[in-house]
C-alpha cells in the first residue's frame, strides 16, 4: 500500500521524534511513496517466474542442441581416426605376417 507524501510527512515527523531518524526512515522504506513502487503481489511474481522458466528452458535447449551437434562432430572424427589408425595397423600386421609365411616357406622347400 503506497502513502501519499503528506502522510509519510506527518508518519516521519510523529516517529522520528520518538525512534530516532535512521529507525523511521528504515521503517518507512517499507511503505512505498507511489503507486509504482508497489510490493509485488504473488500472481505478478508467479507470471514473472514462468516468464524466466520459460526462457531458461529455451535457452538450455538451446545449449542442448549444440552440445549434441559438437559430440556427433567428436564421435565422426575420432572415428574416422580410429578406422585411419586400425588399417594401418592391419596393414602392418597382415604385411609381417605375410613376409613371416614366406620366410617359413623358403625355409622348408630349403630344407627337403
């Protein structure tokens, strides 16, 4: 409830004589000069918050998405690494294996 200037004027003068300046003007602070100064009132509050959930909400999915977006990125290049570095490491494998068998062979026909 907001209180016209002529009774916060009456209210300062009554009060600051008995409870000292920095007491009544503390006291007063919580009853608003103007109508735009107004407490909040519960519905305005609550519309303000869903307001703020919403836009929370928008923003987190938001984020969500490019998160997402970033580790399907990740997951293509390590797996393009991955198959990169396991064929090369096949290759390898498979080449020394084929070089061990023709060593094996050699030494056998050498020998009958």
């Amino acid at each position: 409830m907001s209180l016209s200037e002529k009774s916060r004027h009456v209210m300062y003068e009554h009060f600051e004589a008995m409870l000292g300046e920095e007491v009544t003007n503390e006291m007063l602070s919580y009853f608003p000069a103007r109508d735009v100064e107004e407490p909040v009132t519960k519905e305005f509050l609550k519309g303000e918050l869903a307001l703020v959930r919403l836009e929370l909400h928008d923003e987190i999915s938001g984020l969500r998405e490019d998160m997402c977006t970033e580790i399907s990125k990740l997951r293509t290049e390590f797996g393009d690494r991955l198959t990169s570095e396991l064929s090369g490491q096949l290759r390898w494998i498979v080449g020394t294996q084929i070089a061990i068998l023709a060593v094996v062979v050699a030494l056998i026909i050498a020998l009958h």
